[in-house]
C-alpha cells in the first residue's frame, strides 16, 4: 500500500492523502479543525488528520511522566472531556490516562517540545509564569491553564489554542476577502473599504504588543524598538503556527506567510 493510501478502522473505505487547498476541514477522528494534509474518502465525505490515522494504541508524554495514555475512538466516562493541551473538547478520537484522568488530542500529543530558528528558541511549557501574548491571559478557562510555547529570553508566550484561532481567523478574514472582493473593496454605502484589511492587521499587531504600545512616546529609537519586538513577534507565531500545521510544504502554509507579511 502506498503511503499515499491508507486504511483505518474509523472508515471502510480506503483513505487518500489530500491537501485542502482553500480551506481547512473538521477531522472525523478527533473532530478538530485541520489544516492542509488529511486522509480523505471524497466520496463520504471522510477526513483524519495524519496524525489519527497513525495513532498509536498507546503513548507517554514528557509532561507526565506516571502517565499511561490510552487510545479511544470516543470519549471514555460520561462526563464532559477537554484536551489538557488546548482546552477544546474531547468528541473523538483520543489518549486518556485513567490514572490522572488527562486527555490529549492525538495532534496535541505530537507537538515539538522545542522549536527553533533563526536564532530564536521556543519551549513547549505546560504552564505559563507571566500572561499570553495574545489573549493576555495566563488561562484557557477556570482552571484551565493550555500549554504554551515560550521563548528562551521569556519575551513571548502563546497558548497553543490562542495560535490555533488565530489561524482559522486568519483564514476567515482572507476566504471573506475573496468571496466577497467587491464589497470589501467598495462598501454597500459606495464608499472605498479597502483599507479594512489594513486596519485587522493593526488590530493584530496592537493585541500583541499590548500595553508595551501604549507606553510608547514619540522617538525614532523607541519606535524601532518596538518594530523589532513585533517583527520577532511575528517570527514566534510562524514558528508556533508551522507546529501546528506540521507540513511547511502544504498549500495552506500561506497562512504562517501572512503573519510575516502583515503590518
């Protein structure tokens, strides 16, 4: 079988590797967002992310050491199941340890613990020892802290599930550019909109850099400080984002490209 082909339990059909072009999908094994690469039956209309498909009947991860985590098609219990990664819903496939009662998403399972480039260095932290860069929160939700990749100089800090939604608001702001150009650019009153998208992308820039903005005065030296911290920023959420996506080759890598490209 080619590793372009593939067959899982979930499915009686044969499952082929597929790149979503234009949008992302809901994974039918976790049913999580998906970005780029799945296996498909187009046909039923069936979607994995590579990583359910490949799944292992069981796992260990470093957070946890005395963890032993197990393999589920569906939520185990009766109660309501979150990912102790990203904080979204357990409604399929997943590792639960009985022992801890902990629950990961098989994508969630599998991100890098350390990324780095050019010269920058991220840590995969379970928990966070100042707020979110994006959110400003140190929290998903109540008790709910979320990982967190974390620069070695303690400058950024992103929730893994903060980039996550950035990515699919990224994509609804560019699939609503496209589907609807004319009334973007020209407005139902007649008047000329196209500098909205510009104002998103401040918007972006602004939740970032926070309160370090609202401190700055005028001067050539602190505004070229602050364009450095947004331009490192910006090269933290792409590396974050291209450990989401898992494939930099895919055709929806332009989504990591627009947050270097947006100003």
């Amino acid at each position: 079988m080619k590793y372009t082909e593939r067959r899982h339990h979930s499915h009686p059909c044969k499952l082929l590797m597929t790149n979503h072009r234009e949008s992302p999908y809901i994974c039918d094994g976790c049913n999580q967002i998906g970005f780029g690469l799945s296996f498909s039956c187009e046909r039923c209309n069936y979607d994995l992310h590579p990583d359910c498909i490949s799944a292992s009947s069981s796992m260990r991860h470093p957070f946890y050491k005395t963890c032993n985590f197990k393999f589920y098609d569906s939520p185990p219990g009766v109660r309501e199941r979150f990912c102790d990664c990203c904080g979204g819903d357990i409604k399929g496939f997943s590792y639960h340890c009985y022992q801890s009662g902990r629950d990961l998403h098989p994508c969630c399972s599998k991100l890098p613990n350390q990324i780095e480039y050019e010269g920058v260095k991220l840590l995969l932290q379970e928990k966070l020892a100042s707020k979110c860069s994006w959110c400003g929160k140190r929290r998903l939700w109540d008790q709910v802290t979320g990982w967190s990749y974390v620069s070695t100089c303690d400058s950024f800090q992103f929730h893994v599930n903060c980039v996550k939604e950035m990515l699919v608001k990224i994509w609804e702001s560019h699939h609503f550019k496209c589907v609807n150009a004319s009334r973007i650019e020209f407005g139902d009153n007649g008047h000329d909109n196209r500098d909205n998208g510009h104002k998103k992308n401040l918007t972006m820039e602004r939740s970032v850099v926070g309160n370090r903005e609202r401190r700055i005065v005028t001067g050539t030296r602190i505004k070229a400080k602050v364009e450095k911290y947004w331009r490192i920023a910006k090269l933290v959420m792409r590396m974050i984002a291209s450990a989401i996506l898992g494939d930099q080759t895919s055709p929806t890598f332009w989504l990591i490209e627009y947050l270097a490209s947006s100003s």
